[in-house]
C-alpha cells in the first residue's frame, strides 16, 4: 500500500475486493485457480507468505501414504489383497500389507491409505471381490436389445420358486405329524417376449427336466387354443439348467436354440417377468413371503403377522389354486393383443409342430408293450381297451414288433406306435366302432 500526500489510505478490505474482482480479467492472461472470495483470497496470500509455493500444490501429491506404495512390487501386494475373495477390509488389508512391508523393507501403510487405493484399483479388483458376474453386471459394456415384433418369434423360459407359502403336515420318523409353514411351489414359465404372455406354464416341488417338459407341452398346447394349429418358436431361450438333457427338446419346440449366458441373469427377459408377478399378484396375497432373503428388510411383509396367519394358509392343493389363478388372470389381460400380433406373423415364421413330434416328445406311456393283432393295436389307456390302427400297408409287415404306445391324455383319438429300437413310427386313428 502506498500512501500519497492529501489521499486517503485504501483499506485492507477494499484492497482485496478490488483484488478479486479483477481476477476473473486476469485469467485470459495468467490462467491460474486462486479463489474468488475477497476473504479467501486475503487467506490465501497469508499462507503464501507463511509457506510459499506448496500452499499452491494439492494435498493429494504431498499425501506421506500414497509415497510410500510406489514401485510395481508393492502395488501387486497390495492389489492382491484388495482383490482378495474374501473382501478384507482396510484395517485387516493394511495389517496384512505391513506384514509384507516389514519383511521386505518397506514403509508402512494405514488403512486410510488402503481406502485411498481401494477406490483407486475399483474396476481391477470388483471381479476378485465380488466376483465376475458382479463385475460383467455392473462394469461391462452392456447390450441393449428390443423385444420382437410379433409373437412366436422368441420364447424364453426359467423356474421360479412362487413367493407364496403353504402348509404341509408330514409324520416323522418317530411317527409324530409335523406341521410346517414355509412351504413354497416351483413354478416353469414359458414366455412370449412378444408382450411377457406366459404362453405356457408347469408348477411342481421343486425345478425339474419333467416339469420344464410338462411347460414346453403346454406351451404348445396352449398354441393350438390361441390358433387353431399346434405352433412352436422361431427361437427358444433357456438358462443353463440340465442343458445336456433339454437340448434335444429345446430343439424340438424352436427353429433356434440360444441358452443364456450361466449367471447372467440380465440376459433372459423372463427373469423380471418373475419380479412383475410378485409386485402385480403374489404381494395381494395373505401369504406372501417377501421378495426374497437379500432384499432391504423394509420392504419385507411383517413376520409377526405371518406367524399369526400361519394357520390359515393354504394346504398344497389350495397354493396351486391360487397360482392357476394368478396365470388365467394374467392369459386373460393379455390374450388379446396376443391375438392381434399372431395375425402380423409372417407365414414363413409360422412354424407348426406336428402331432407326431407333440406325440414322440410329450406323449404319454402305457408302460407296457402292444403286438399287432388283426384289428390293429389295443392298448389300455386311462384304464380302458381302446383300438388303434392305420391305413399304412407297411404297418402290417412288423406283426412281430412290439410297441410302445404313446398318446395325449387329453385327446385320445390319434396314438403314436414307435417301435422298441425306436426306428419306425406309425401315426394309428382310433378306430371307428361300426353297429352291426
């Protein structure tokens, strides 16, 4: 400050606002980042007097723990602790790294340091910590996809265990009748991605390959309801669960077969079609049981109530009721724009499947074998002699061969003959019985 004869004396704290109004005219200049409050900038200068240069320079390059992990050696150290599967956390990685840095002459690190680094390596140790469907889910690129324009285009199919609860009794091995209240169903579903219609469904115990043939059967015929002609899919989608076993029937039932990706739960659009059930239907229930043991606790049904209701809750017949239900609600809401987007389908993507591969693939047995006879086959079926037989000559040149039966139990007028190698097959009409 400078003072002159008959002027008055600038004031510190004019001084440093006209300083810091004329920053910001400055910066074309001498581009710099000093800080634009006149009273900030009066502090800064203090600490420029006090320390010099080094005010200027960021905390984070004069941090003594960041110095202290520099060559390849100690960030390998500590990279592998950090990605440990256990996920360690940094009081334990920091002890751990010590350990090695005493041996080998290091500096010593604290946990702060371990935090600093933690976020540093993010993306390098999310796989060893989380694991790598975490790290696929969450770091990865993505792959957006829509849904296919009409239906029968792509069906993907998974099991659910429902979010409902049943009662079961069952005696004991001391023949005591225990009653348990936690019981829940399985349910497969085959999805039309077209608009999410469960075009079909099985429910059991627990997931199975039978229950997911018992979904693929009514998948088509549910088909020949909608259509009047038994469909498959251009594309099935399945998860990776006995794969081997389902392959050929995956085949049977889709022009394509894609399994999804094994732990990559994004990939199959069935899998939040489960979660749309649970919040639409299963949560109006009494005995709902949640959302699952991961979720936030807040969110879950009251357990007291729960224990309170028990009693009341369904046995496993009244369970599968109420899923029947559910599934006819939800055929229903949709079945109509399900119609009108099979009228858009394209005759070269209408794929049908014939009663012989429905038969050979889902069909029913008797369990036992049926010789030729003259009036043709006559297998008991549901407990009742029935004739089949066919208009085919070369059927009659196997009067030998012995036949496995199979057939729809729900329409009983054509059977499949196949014989035991499994080489011939013979499509048989239930034959005409003529009065006399």
């Amino acid at each position: 400050k400078r003072q002159r004869s008959g002027k008055r004396t600038t004031l510190a704290k004019e001084f440093w606002s006209h300083a810091a109004a004329m920053l910001p005219r400055l910066a074309d200049r001498f581009p710099h980042s000093l800080p634009g409050s006149p009273r900030r900038l009066q502090m800064k200068f203090a600490e420029y007097v006090r320390s010099g240069y080094e005010c200027f320079i960021s905390g984070k390059f004069q941090n003594g723990n960041a110095g202290k992990v520099t060559n390849e050696e100690q960030k390998k150290v500590l990279t592998a602790l950090l990605a440990h599967h256990n996920n360690l956390p940094d009081t334990l990685v920091a002890d751990s790294y010590n350990c090695f840095a005493a041996a080998l002459g290091w500096k010593s690190i604290t946990s702060g340091a371990v935090g600093v680094w933690r976020e540093k390596l993010g993306p390098v140790i999310r796989a060893g910590r989380l694991g790598v469907s975490n790290f696929r889910n969450n770091v990865t690129m993505q792959v957006k996809r829509s849904r296919p324009t009409t239906p029968l285009l792509m069906w993907s199919l998974d099991g659910w265990t429902v979010e409902l609860l049943y009662q079961s009794t069952k005696t004991d091995s001391k023949g005591h009748k225990v009653t348990t209240y936690t019981n829940r169903l399985t349910m497969v579903v085959v999805l039309d991605v077209f608009n999410d219609y469960p075009i079909g469904y099985a429910i059991g115990t627990h997931e199975s390959p039978a229950l997911i043939k018992e979904a693929l059967r009514d998948a088509a015929r549910h088909t020949q309801q909608l259509t009047g002609t038994m469909l498959r899919a251009n594309q099935v989608q399945s998860d990776r669960y006995a794969i081997k076993t389902m392959a050929d029937l995956y085949a049977v039932m889709g022009d394509k077969v894609t399994p999804a990706q094994a732990h990559n739960a994004k990939a199959k659009p069935v899998e939040p079609y489960f979660n749309y059930l649970n919040t639409h239907y299963c949560i109006r229930c009494n005995n709902w049981s949640g959302f699952g043991i991961t979720s936030d606790p807040n969110r879950q049904p009251n357990s007291d109530a729960l224990n309170r209701m028990r009693h009341s809750f369904p046995d496993e017949a009244g369970l599968m009721a109420q899923i029947h239900e559910m599934m006819r609600l939800e055929r229903m809401s949709k079945h109509d724009a399900y119609i009108a987007g099979c009228d858009d389908l394209r005759p070269e993507r209408r794929l049908p499947l014939s009663r012989e591969s429905y038969l050979l693939n889902f069909g029913a047995e008797t369990g036992f074998k049926n010789v030729l006879e003259g009036c043709g086959l006559r297998p008991t079926i549901l407990g009742k002699k029935r004739d089949y037989d066919c208009f085919d000559i070369t059927f009659r040149d196997y009067a030998s061969e012995r036949w496995t039966v199979k057939y729809d139990p729900e329409d009983l007028h054509e059977v499949l003959a196949v014989s035991e190698d499994g080489t011939r097959r013979y499509m048989l009409e239930e034959k005409y019985v003529q009065p006399m």
